[in-house]
C-alpha cells in the first residue's frame, strides 16, 4: 500500500509537473509558430453579449487576482510571509482572494450556463471548451474548499508549497512536504498541473498572448514591402528582409 | 512633406441604380464561407435609411470614430485605456442581430415533400445554429423604403432636420431617396489600426490599403466598435475579424476591385491620389467647420514637380506617379471639386470619396408652385409631371436652395453638416447639364449658359471634361492603377486559385476554428 501510495505520489508530483511544463513550453511555441492563425481568444461576445458580461468579467478578474497571487507566493513567499505577520493583514490578503475566488467562481457558472443553454453559443463550443472550463470549476471548487477548510492558504502555501515547486523548476523534486498534505490540497495541485498541460490544446492560448505592446506602441501602424529608405542604399539588397506581415 | 500613394475611389451617386451587383460580386469572391454569411464588405443602402447595421451612423450607440477634446483626438469607444479595460467583455459591440441573422432556405423540402394537400414550403433556417427562425432582417432590408417609419425615420443623418423639414421630406408625392454603395474607406487616419491591442491592423505602405492580419488577430474585437463605418466584422466561426481588402490580389494584377469592375451603371472610378502623410495628424484634429478642407488638402498635386521630386524621394514608382497624374479621383476630388468624403466627422479621413446626387434635388419645386399642385386630383393623386419635374432654368439655383430634398441632409453625410460645401458641388453639377442641355438641344438663352456656368465657377471646357468622364468613360479612364511591381508584391507569384475558399494568401489551409 505504501509502495502504490509512493508511485502515486511520484507520479503526481514530480512526473506530472515535468510532463506538464514540457508539454507546455514545446506545445505552446509549436503551435504559436505553425499555426498562428489558431491562436485566438475565440470570443463569443459577438453572438451573445449581455450574459457574456456576468461570465466574462468577474471570471477574468478573478482568475487573474488569484493567478498572480499564486504566482507571487512561489516567487516571493518570504515577502508573503511578511506581509501575512501582521494577523490584520493577512485577513485582507485572504479575504480578498476569497472574494476573487467567489467571484471566479460565479463568473465559471454563469459561463458554463451560457455556452449550454444558448444555442448560438452551443454551437462554437468544442468538447475541450466544455473540458477546460469544468477542469476550471473542479479546480476552484476545490481551491475554495481548500481555503475555507484550511486556513490561512497563503502562510501555507508560501512555507510548504513553494519550496516544493522551487525544487520541481530546480530539477531536485522534493516532494517531502508536500506528500502529507491532504487529498484535497494535493488534488488542487494536480489539478494545476492538468490546466497548464492543457494549454496548448485550448482556447486557454490567448493568454500567452496578452496585448500588452499596445500600451506603448504608436496608434497607426503601416507596413511597406521594403523598408523605402534602406532598399535605395548599396549595401542592403543582399541584407534586407521582407517584414514579416503574412 | 512626406509624399505617400493611396488608391482612392470615387462613386457618383446619381448614376447608381441600387442593382447590388457589386455587393453580390463582392461576396461570391471573398465572403462566401462559413462565419461569414452576414458580412458585406460592400454593400448598398437606400437614404434616407437605417443602413446595415442598423443605425451604424448614430455613433452615440456604436461609439465608432474618433472624438476631439481639448484640442487633441481619442478614439470614442476604443483605445488604450478604453479597449484594455473593456477587453473582457467590450461594452459597445454590436451583436449579429445589429446586422441581421445570416439564412437560407430549406429547398430541399419542396422537392422531397410527399403529396399533400397543401403545396410545401421551403422553411428559413439560420446559417449559425441550423433551426428554424423568422427572418427579421436582411442586410438590405430597407432596401426602397424611403418614408417609412421603421426605417428612413430613423436614419441619424436627420438629427438635424426641423421636424417640418422631415415631414416634407417624407411627405409620399414629394418622397425620394437615393443609393449609397459603401466599402471599406481605407482611411488615412483609421480607427481600426489605432484600435487594435494586439496590432494585427495595418495600412500598406505603397497603395494605403487597410489590411487585417489573419495570423495576428486574437479576437479582441476592437476594431468593430472603433470602425464608424462598421466596415470590420468579426467572424464568429473563426474568431477573426475580417474586412474589404479593396481587392488587392486583382489590383496587384492590375485588374479592378470586384465591385468596381462587375458595376452596371459605372458609378466607380478608381484612380492614385498623392497625399502628405505629415498632416495625417492635424488634418484628423481640424476643427469640425475645417474637416472637409484639411483633407481634401493634403491631397497633393501631382503635376507639381517638387510633389514628384518628393514623392520620387520616398521610393513611388514612376508608374505610380504617373497614375496619379492620370487619376479619376484626383479630378473629381480636387480639381472639379465634385466629391466628398462620406461622414467626415468621423475623423479617420475616409479615403473614398462621393459625388452628391443631384436627382433627387432637382426632381422639386417645393412650395413655390402650390398652384400647380392644387391641381391634382385629391383622391387618386394624379398629376402631370409638368411642375414636379421643373427642368426650365428660369431661375438657375432655386431648385437646389427649394429640394425637397434638404441640402442638410446631403451636409449630414457628406459634409460634417456644412451645406454650403454641398451646394457648391451640386451647383456644378446642375451647370454641366445645362451646358449639355445647350450643347445638345440649344433652347437655353447663351447667357444664361454663361451665368450657371460662371455661378459654378466652371470653365466650359471643364464642364465639357466632367460631361465626359461621368457619362462617356471607357474602363480605362475609370481605372487607372499601375499593377503592383513585382519586386513589391510577392504574392503576385502564388497562385490565387489554390486559396479560395480559405483566408487569404499568405498561407493556405482552411480556416478552421481554433481548438
């Protein structure tokens, strides 16, 4: 029993991950670079937009507060170990993503109530549609659970999670800690695993594809064939490419 | 001056018979295929009208556009701030029901029927989920219905209007109305490119055509609300906003846009303009009274030989200068000063350009001969055509300043509201055709020739040169394009015919949606 508890673990914690981040990295860039013309946020606005908005916005909001959160805890967890010192602090941290969390949560169903009973948006919904957002409910069902049954997550998480994830990017897996925690919390982290492995198969792509230059880049933009100005100098007829625009 | 080339169409709406060839050319060619039923990159609506979508130009609900405060331009319902925060969920979109739910027809019942009693019907069915539905618009669905309530009422461009004015307007024996073919306006300052988050909009450098990249495009939907002509569509099957590509695989080829060449009544010229991209910005931020002029100068002249030296500077071809030299547009735009750009206000300098219809305004006395109208039989509303269509030149201008249909509205679209820009065009208009009347009938007194032709500020050579490229023009003198050099367009090598049904051309499988 120890033996099968230990291979489960193993295989969980420490090939999972691996197979998930490698599955990942390489399907990500291989599907951005041979098929970008895949690579999109699929929106569904366009069909149906007034239920669209109690789905969409609270569940972007709250899966981007609780994801950075995580991702704050694994990068920084001494700094959210001093952040949670003060007990008044630590409540608002926790509150707060228990909030977002709620709020993904509603945003999650009011999603899943659409794409089912809209029969336009019934119709541009794959199978992985279905599978990504009922792996998402799973998993913040599941999150919440975790929260509300085990306090205080993000103390914990910082001093137990996030050395094991530290050890998993290390290539030094070391899953002592993180064995004895209960079902649910290790299902939690399963479950994360799942998600990031299957990126690359959904429509989770556009996240990866945040239109953050638009903050800085000009307003216009116009593309030539060849640069006008370079093409006329003598040495560039041999250096000068195409701009990459198709 | 940075000299740039921009191909530019004009339409001369009193030659527009609203057959919809071009738009039906239009789709058979680049939007018969699946999440794209509904999108006519070109299409033709009745004014006054709703348009397709319905009350595209009431910006108020689709915050298309730019806007100015405070001296500087924003986008109205897009931009930075805007278009990021609303990424999740873009309140201003409009849904496939602003357009109209793509259809067809179940033929095959009528066909595999068994005997009834009744003759079988082929049932509407909706292109998007399959069922059954009732069909409540088409894209040219007010398509005649001038005066009606549902539609020609509620047209934006009436805002202005007194509600006397309307009523006359609308009034059924006075009742006109007139076709307005749109496409894409390939703009010089365009909202879309500025909307776009992640920069899959751009205009081509050599000709100005606005192209979206297909592989870029992630569906941020921004475009459709910044558009003001609504003239970017989002592909709901593909996730992918699409647009009018002013044909460019033909015009590399030298061949014309599809709805150009496939027009019966030779309404559309397309010719090169020059422009100077340096005033792009302040032409965009003019004050309103000053849209229509700011952008119609930076139309530059193309004979001038320090716009050629410039233009040469900045790598156009001879072959495109030398168009530009030769343009329709040019003419009709700057030097007969007979177009318009559609919805200046807007502030994306359209770059197509409209010749105000001159039918429906002279088809009317108005008031003045109340007498005549008396005369009608009050039941069966009989009259002989003698008062309503006045073409005596007794008195030269009065049935512009007396339309029934009002200069206003003509303003509204084609003029940021200015009539005087309107009547000018119009004045000119109306002299050409009594310089020809004179010419070919001769039963106008010489001087009065010589007022209309003089209150025009028209020389008659030149009224002789717009006579006969409006009614005269062989193809070749309503298209004038230099193909695309082959050093330019690379996609001249591949073969159109392996990508129909897909894309576009820069790669070839079938647009299938996403995982």
């Amino acid at each position: 029993m120890d033996n099968l508890f230990n291979a489960l673990n193993n295989f969980f914690l420490i090939a999972l991950p691996y197979i998930a981040l490698f599955v990942f990295v390489i399907g990500s860039i291989w599907r951005y670079r041979s098929n970008g013309f895949k690579f999109s946020s699929l929106s569904s606005q366009f069909l149906e937009g007034r239920q669209l908005f109690w789905g969409s916005v609270p569940f972007h909001m709250g899966i981007l507060f609780l994801f950075f959160g995580h991702l704050i805890a694994f990068l920084i967890p001494s700094g959210v170990l001093a952040w949670n010192a003060h007990p008044a602090r630590l409540i608002v941290l926790e509150v707060t993503a228990f909030i977002f969390a709620i709020a993904l949560l509603i945003g999650l169903v009011n999603l899943l109530y659409r794409r089912i009973t809209n029969p336009r948006i019934a119709i541009v919904t794959s199978k992985m549609d279905y599978a990504i957002i009922v792996l998402l409910l799973v998993q913040v069902f599941n999150g919440i659970w975790v929260a509300y049954n085990f306090r205080w997550g993000s103390s914990w998480f910082s001093s137990v999670l996030s050395p094991y994830l530290w050890s998993i990017f290390a290539l030094q897996p070391d899953t002592s800690a993180v064995a004895s925690l209960p079902w649910v919390v290790k299902s939690h982290i399963v479950a994360a695993y799942l998600i990031v492995l299957l990126i690359p198969f959904s429509r989770l792509v556009h996240f990866l594809v945040p239109p953050i230059d638009y903050i800085w880049r000009p307003y216009q933009r116009v593309i030539w064939y060849w640069n006008k100005k370079e093409i006329r100098k003598a040495h560039t007829p041999w250096s000068l490419k195409r701009p990459k625009n198709n | 001056m940075d000299v740039r080339s921009q191909i530019s169409m004009v339409f001369h709406l009193d030659k527009c018979i609203g057959c919809h060839t071009c738009s039906v050319a239009c789709k058979n060619i680049w939007t018969d295929r699946k999440g794209v039923e509904y999108q006519w990159w070109n299409n033709v609506e009745t004014k006054p009208g709703t348009g397709y979508p319905t009350k595209w130009e009431d910006q108020d609900i689709y915050k298309g556009g730019w806007e100015k405060n405070n001296g500087t331009i924003n986008l109205k319902g897009a931009g930075k701030k805007k278009g990021l925060l609303n990424i999740f969920h873009n309140p201003h979109l409009p849904v496939i029901d602003d357009y109209y739910e793509p259809f067809t027809y179940k033929y095959l019942d009528l066909i595999e029927s068994p005997e009834m009693d009744d003759q079988p019907t082929a049932r509407p069915v909706s292109l998007i989920t399959g069922k059954p539905i009732d069909i409540k618009m088409g894209p040219n669905w007010d398509d005649d219905l001038s005066g009606t309530p549902d539609f020609a009422r509620k047209d934006p461009n009436l805002q202005d209007l007194s509600p006397a004015e309307q009523e006359a307007m609308f009034q059924l024996e006075r009742m006109a109305f007139f076709y307005l073919p749109r496409i894409c306006n390939h703009c010089l300052n365009p909202a879309c490119v500025a909307s776009c988050p992640s920069g899959a909009i751009y205009k081509r450098g050599e000709d100005g055509i606005v192209l979206i990249n297909q592989q870029v495009c992630r569906a941020w939907r921004m475009c459709v609300t910044a558009c003001p002509y609504k003239k970017s569509y989002y592909n709901w099957h593909t996730g992918k906003s699409e647009k009018c590509i002013l044909c460019y695989p033909r015009l590399e080829a030298g061949h014309a846009p599809a709805c150009m060449h496939s027009c019966v009544g030779r309404i559309r010229y397309l010719g090169v303009v020059l422009y100077d991209a340096d005033q792009i910005e302040n032409a965009a931020s003019a004050d309103e009274s000053k849209v229509v002029d700011s952008q119609l100068d930076m139309l530059l002249d193309p004979f001038d030989p320090k716009v050629i030296q410039a233009a040469k500077e900045n790598g156009v071809p001879d072959s495109t200068i030398k168009a530009a030299q030769q343009s329709p547009t040019y003419k009709f735009v700057k030097e007969w000063g007979l177009a318009l750009p559609l919805h200046p206000e807007f502030r994306t300098l359209p770059m197509l350009f409209y010749v105000p219809p001159l039918l429906p305004v002279m088809a009317s006395l108005g008031k003045q001969n109340t007498s005549q109208a008396e005369k009608m039989d009050p039941i069966a509303k009989v009259w002989n055509d003698d008062w309503l269509y006045d073409t005596s030149t007794e008195d030269l201008w009065g049935t512009i300043d007396q339309a029934r249909f009002p200069l206003k509205y003509m303003a509204n679209l084609f003029a940021a509201g200015d009539e005087e820009k309107v009547k000018i065009v119009l004045k000119k208009l109306m002299a050409v055709r009594i310089h020809r009347r004179n010419v070919t009938v001769g039963d106008i007194a010489p001087e009065k020739v010589e007022a209309a032709l003089k209150g025009a500020d028209l020389e008659a050579e030149v009224a002789e040169e717009i006579y006969k490229l409006t009614s005269l023009a062989k193809f070749d003198q309503r298209f004038v394009i230099p193909p695309a050099h082959r050093e330019q367009a690379l996609e001249m090598l591949e073969f159109t015919g392996d990508t129909k049904g897909s894309t576009g051309f820069g790669f070839k499988e079938k647009p299938e949606r996403g995982l």
